[in-house]
C-alpha cells in the first residue's frame, strides 16, 4: 500500500524528526538529492495556489523530477469523470499524487483509489504541509521542538488544527486562542499515537501567547468564507496578532503566518515586514520541507 500524507497523523515522531531533520540538509544543499530522478509528480490544483504552487514545481525540479499540474477546468474531473478513474490513470504515469482541494473526503477517495502515494496541499480540515515548514521554522529558530510552547490566535481552521496536530507529534505544546463559535473541536485535541506534545485551548489570546516562543496567525476569512466575511471580522477584531501581543510573549518571541496576509487585519504591517518575524521563512521552507516529504513517501532510503 503507499504511503499517503493526507492529515499528517501518518507519520510516526521519529518518522517527523527524521523528515525536518532532512529538509535542514537539503535546504544547506538544494541540488543534493535526485531523488526524483526520471519520475512525475502530479499537482491538481482545485483551489488557487500561490506558496504551494511554486515550492511543490521547483522542490521536484530540484530533485530531478518533473512537475505535472493540472487544474481542474482542465481535467476530465470538470466533466464528470469519477474521481476514481482519475486517481487510477494517474497512478499509471506518476511517482506521487498531490492535490489542493476543499473537501476531505475528495482527497480521501483519491487516496483510496491510488496506487501512488497521494499528498495533501489543502483541504478544509487540513494543511499538514504547511505545519510542516512551521515546525522546520521554529527547529532553525530553537534548535530542539521538545516542550516548546507556540501559540496560535485567530481563527480555528486547518491551519490550526495541523499545527496542533503535527506540533503535538513534535513534542511541543500548542495554544490556540479563539473566539467563540470558532474554535478547534474537542476531537481536534486527540493526538497521534507517539505524540509527547499537548494542546491547549483559550478564548484569551494574551492566555494563550503567555510564555510562547513564537505566535501564529492565520487570515480571518478563508477561501470559502467570503459570505460571512464581516461577520468573522468583527468577531475575530479582539484576536490581531500585533507588537502588543507579541510583547506578552516570551521574550525573543516571534510571530508566524501561513500567508497570504491582509496587514492591519489579522496581523500589524509592522510585525509583516519587521524584524520581529520568521514569517519569509515560513514561505520558503514549504519548498524543504515537502522536498524531504517527497523523498520519504516516493524513495524512501
């Protein structure tokens, strides 16, 4: 059976220490690996890309192999062929299957169907390649993830919940700070078998950000929630990650964004584009992180 990557709950802890601990190698050396040597990934995009587009397209040009993207006006898929005659097609031609998508059964029944590994880029419950570059993020930054507190105020969406849950396997602790009607569900709380980490919920952000080595964000309205837009702002309008906040944090503290960024709403324009960020970071360690992601589900050592 292959290996999929759909929550990242797939993972063992060692199997994640060893994954970070081979994206710091291949960010040292970006053209070390030709792990993807004569093999195509496929990239279907159901939801617009900026940072997942361009680190999966030049992370597997980077390890030999070839990128096939595919949207989905451009699949049969728009025309009502079944998600499994794609996901059996598919498996005949490429090394690895990801896909960007809203819901988490779609990726499901692709994975189901495939015979290749299939990765998550997106779904509406989560975003584990995403927390994999946070955690490759804050192991530049400290050095060991072991007991590290970070936390997380806004919205409780996939961004959340994959760092819960991938933050939890680390051994770190996670805090999410959210207003009601737009937390983490209890379930969300139940971590991998393996985990050493916790995670925690508040409604307080300051409760929260107390005592954290770093302090995520995430947008307020996501892809989907346009129609309650005012309605999340103004109930999310006490949750900004700013100087203030950042302040109650540990010293040294610095703040965390999945991107894109509405400055001045989620987060201040000074901690964006300050020196109080890793968020530029963040960005480019998606292209590490799903690099050593790549070589563990398609060629493994």
């Amino acid at each position: 059976m292959p290996h999929h990557f759909l929550t990242g709950a797939e993972l063992s802890a060692a199997e994640l220490g060893a994954l970070l601990d081979r994206a710091l190698e291949l960010k040292a050396a970006p053209l070390s690996s030709r792990a993807l040597a004569g093999d195509s990934v496929a990239l279907i995009f159901q939801k617009p890309s900026t940072r997942t587009r361009v680190s999966f397209e030049v992370g597997i040009y980077e390890l030999g192999g070839h990128a096939v993207v595919l949207r989905s006006d451009e699949l049969q898929l728009s025309r009502g062929e079944a998600l499994r005659d794609t996901a059996l097609v598919l498996s005949r031609h490429v090394a690895a299957i990801a896909m960007r998508t809203g819901p988490d059964a779609t990726l499901e029944e692709l994975a189901s169907y495939s015979t290749v590994p299939v990765i998550n880029m997106l779904t509406a419950l989560h975003h584990p390649c995403q927390a994999l570059a946070d955690l490759l993020t804050l192991r530049e930054a400290y050095g060991s993830l072991a007991g590290l507190r970070v936390a997380y105020v806004g919205d409780g969406n996939n961004v959340a919940r994959s760092l819960a849950l991938l933050g939890g396997l680390a051994g770190m602790h996670v805090a999410v700070a959210s207003p009601q009607g737009y937390a983490l569900r209890q379930g969300d709380l139940a971590l991998p078998a393996g985990a050493s980490g916790s995670v925690s919920l508040h409604t307080e952000p300051r409760e929260a950000v107390a005592g954290a080595a770093a302090v995520y964000t995430d947008v307020w309205v996501s892809m989907g929630d346009e129609t309650t837009a005012e309605e999340r702002r103004a109930a999310l309008a006490g949750y900004r990650l700013d100087d203030a906040l950042l302040d109650a944090a540990a010293p040294g503290a610095f703040a965390m964004h999945d991107l894109p960024a509405h400055p001045g709403e989620e987060i201040s324009a000074e901690l964006l584009y300050g020196p109080r960020q890793r968020i530029w970071d963040q960005a480019e360690n998606r292209r590490h992180a799903q690099k050593a992601l790549l070589e563990l589900l398609v060629a493994p050592a």
